[in-house]
C-alpha cells in the first residue's frame, strides 16, 4: 500500500466585517525599473502572493481591493521574484511608504502607518549593526594574529553589548503592540540569573529546562496573525526539531499541548494539524509512527480535521485505513501470525493448481479442496523459538533484494552461536524457481518461506509498499525494531541484547 501524503486540503472560512474597507497601499519607490511588483503574505512555512500591481510608472507602486487583506507580516517582491523588505498590515490597511532603491533600508518611511515606523526603525538598526559587524575583520589588516584575534572578540562583544540593549529598550516601548508580538517570535528565552552546580559551573540542566519551558512566553496561538508572519513556523520547526526530546511519547504530549493553546478550527489549528500530521507520517525515525498513529486517532478519524476543513471526508477515510494498518505495526506491538510454505513444498503446493489461479475464489476453492494436505506444510511465524527473530519481506526479482538479502546473511554470520536469532525470510511473490535458486545460489541460511495460497494478505498487514522489509522481533514475536538496513540489523541485534543484559543485571 502506497503511503498517503498528507497535504493540507483545508477549507478556509474568512469572517469580514460588515464595517471592512478594503486595502489601498502605495510604495513611494525611487529609482526602481521594475514594471511589474507583487503583495506577498506569510502563510506558516510557505509565501502566497496576495496582489499583484502591474502599473508600475516612475516608481508608483499601488495594491488595491475591496476586501481587507489578511493581518500579518507581508513582503514587497520584485518581478524577478527577489525580496525588498518586510511589512506590517493589521487594522491600518490604506497607507503610503516611501523608499529608494540606492540605499532601501535606511531610506524606508511609513506614511500613515504607526507599526510600519516602529518596525522600520528596528530593521535599519539591526542592519546597520551587521554591516559594523561585517567592517570588523576589515580594520585587522596590518595586525598580527593574537592582536586581531583581540580586537575582533573585544569588537563583538561591545556590539554585542550595544544590540542587546537596544532590542530589550526597543521591546519595552513597543510592547502591547502587533511588532511586538512578531519581534517576540524570534527572541529566545533565556535566563539571566544561572544557579551553580556542584561542580561550580553554571547550571546546564537549569538553563534548558528554563529555555523549553519559557520557549513560547507571550505567543498567542489564538491570534491568526502570527501564522502570517515569518517567525512562527520556524519557531515550531526548531522546538519540535531541536529542542525538546526525540522520543514518540514526549512529541505526542507536547502536539497535544501546543494544539490546545489553539481556538478549534482557527487558521493556526489547521495548519499546526496540517503540518503535525504530513511531517510525522513522512518521518524516517523508528517509532515516529506512533506520532502519525496518535494525531490521526485524536483529530482526525473521530470528524475533527473534517468538520475544521482540514481533510476531505475521502481523505480521512484513507487516512483511518492506514492507520488501522500502522496500529498493529508500532513498536512493541505483537504481529500477527503466518501461515506460509517451506521451500521444501514449494513445488508440490504449486502443482496443486496454485500457479495457475487467477482469481481469489479460485484460489480459495483450492485451499478448500487440498487442506488436508496443506496443513501439515505450513510453517508459522509463532512456531519459531529463538529470541529474536528477523522477519524479512522481500522477493527474488527485486534488484535492491538481490543486494540486501546476501548482504543480511553475510552480516549475521558474525552473530551465530553468540545471540540466539533466526531469519524468517518471506518471499512476497509466487515465483518458485528463481527463488529456490537464489536462495541456493546464495546459500542463504534463513527458513525461506512464500504464500502460494494468499492466506495471509501480507502487504496490507505489514504496510509493504517496497522490499525488502526487515523488522526484529522478540521472544513473543513483539516488534522490537523495524523498517532497517540489511547493514542495521546486526548493530541493532547487538544494542538489544546489550539492553537486555543490562535490564536483566538491575
């Protein structure tokens, strides 16, 4: 079964006001040469182009319309598609800026617009201190290396100094305002007063509990604005990414925090659910799964993400059938037993009319007529005694197999008479004869096992959309690890029974 992608099919419903007046913002733009320039807004991780203005003569640049915009941060884009600068559009949506093209940020001006002064006037700060910065190394010149290296730390520490203060006076007067809460999506938390530990060395396990816990401080997730500005998405990313830990359970709480912060159906819940549920059924981690498993049960399949116009009714109906899939694959789940056949019987099964079969009931009437003398051919999974058991889903004509299955039996050699494993090796395909002699040719020392008779429905069972699939299972056949490398499963055997030596020794 091919894997959904989940891309956000969401239904927006904007409420205007009977009192909206429309937009009408005009740029004032010096020495521009372009003809055409485009309205583009912040939509969590992506941009949109709201307007276009196509009239563009000695620099006059309008967007214009009927309905209000909606609130955030917007960017003015060239017609090479090249970034001016950001700016705000909330409650004031007619209003003028004044600019150049030879010097743009330090000739910006807002007229009529009180936040766009404020924000204007941050920007020209901050990037006239990164061109300081930038000069720093210049002045070096003719120095040697101890007395360069000092000058540039002492440099950067002063502009350090200066930035600081000036980004902590400039929050203080803005604050209450819409600059502040976007300025505030990118400013980290950190502690000011550190406590020792009882090495004597600052307190690091105080100062990234302080930093997670204070990560959001002053982030409204129900205000829509901040999902159309530049910070926010980036915000979730790297606290989702980089600072909490990677573990299923931990990403499981901290969504399910995050998600009630949001007004049920806003803009940021359906993007935030939209964004959750595509990153984590894309995930490569083992044991993300659990992530996907949980978003879909909890939003999704229960009419939620329907009802908010995050998915189709069809959408969430082919997500509930993955996940009843994925359910019984996460890890430590039990598997469900196979009955398959050894390549002992491989011949005698097929001659029973097997190969020939075209249809399920075919096949069926066959299973029927010949069960006695099939029962005693089959070999299940649950019968093999060992205390890992590598279960391996691949099949002879498949050229990444033809590499990754005598790469895994050349690979557990090392491990024989050291932990006690087995292989069970299924082939997905009914094919016996260039199986048999792979198997053969290769002296593939696994119990090499197929499904003439289809009892099993082993791609939708074991979510196999391409082989070879390799899970590690336990004693009582629970999935210990799963989706590897014919080069991870030896490694992983290994951390296992290290693990279990371990737990045993307590």
């Amino acid at each position: 079964m091919k894997k959904i992608l989940l891309l956000v099919n969401a239904i927006f419903i904007f409420s205007f006001s009977s009192i909206a007046q429309g937009y009408d913002i005009k740029f004032n733009f010096k020495g521009t040469k372009d003809s055409i320039m485009y309205l583009v807004k912040y939509r969590f991780d992506q941009k949109v182009i709201a307007d276009t203005s196509k009239k563009i003569k000695n620099g006059m640049v309008q967007f214009k319309g009927k309905k209000d915009l909606d609130k955030g941060v917007y960017i003015l884009v060239s017609q090479e598609k090249s970034i001016y600068f950001d700016f705000f559009i909330n409650e004031s949506q007619k209003f003028t800026v004044n600019l150049e093209q030879s010097d743009i940020v330090n000739t910006l001006k807002s007229i009529g617009n009180k936040e766009n002064e404020q924000f204007f006037s941050y920007i020209k700060y901050i990037t006239n201190k990164n061109l300081e910065f930038g000069k720093i190394r210049e002045a070096t010149k003719g120095k040697s290396k101890a007395d360069s290296t000092k000058y540039v730390n002492d440099k950067l520490k002063e502009l350090n100094i200066e930035v600081k203060k000036f980004e902590k006076d400039f929050m203080e007067s803005v604050k209450g305002t819409f600059v502040y809460d976007v300025l505030n999506l990118k400013t980290e938390k950190e502690p000011t007063e550190i406590p020792k530990a009882s090495n004597g060395r600052p307190d690091s396990l105080y100062q990234y509990y302080y930093y997670k816990n204070h990560f959001f401080d002053g982030v409204d997730f129900k205000d829509e604005r901040i999902i159309h500005t530049p910070f926010f998405a980036d915000r979730i990313k790297k606290y989702f990414d980089n600072v909490i830990v990677q573990h299923p359970d931990t990403v499981i709480q901290e969504i399910d925090k995050i998600m009630a912060k949001c007004n049920e159906c806003n803009l940021n819940y359906i993007l935030l659910l939209g964004h959750f549920t595509y990153k984590y059924e894309q995930s490569k981690i083992m044991g993300f799964d659990k992530v996907f498993v949980h978003l879909a049960n909890t939003y999704i399949t229960n009419g939620k993400a329907v009802k908010c116009g995050v998915y189709t009714q069809e959408t969430a109906t082919k997500i509930k059938e993955r996940v009843d899939i994925m359910s019984g694959l996460l890890l430590e789940s039990k598997v469900a037993e196979l009955y398959m056949v050894d390549t002992v019987y491989a011949n005698q099964v097929m001659k029973m009319g097997f190969d020939t079969a075209k249809t399920s009931k075919s096949v069926t009437d066959l299973y029927y007529k010949n069960v006695e003398k099939l029962t005693p051919m089959f070999t299940t999974l649950y019968s093999v005694k060992s205390k890992y058991t590598i279960l391996v889903f691949w099949a002879s004509d498949c050229g990444h197999c033809q590499t990754e299955i005598p790469k895994l039996n050349d690979n557990l050699k090392e491990l024989k008479g050291k932990i006690d494993f087995k292989v069970f090796a299924v082939q997905t395909k009914d094919e016996v004869l260039a199986w048999k002699k792979f198997i053969i040719e290769k002296k593939l020392d696994f119990i090499n096992v197929f499904d003439p008779v289809h009892l099993n429905n082993l791609k939708e069972r074991f979510d196999i959309y391409s082989t070879p699939v390799i899970y590690i299972l336990d004693k009582d056949k629970k999935i210990k690890a799963k989706r590897l490398s014919a080069e991870q499963v030896p490694d992983m055997l290994k951390l296992l029974e290290d693990m279990d030596k371990k737990g045993a020794g307590k």
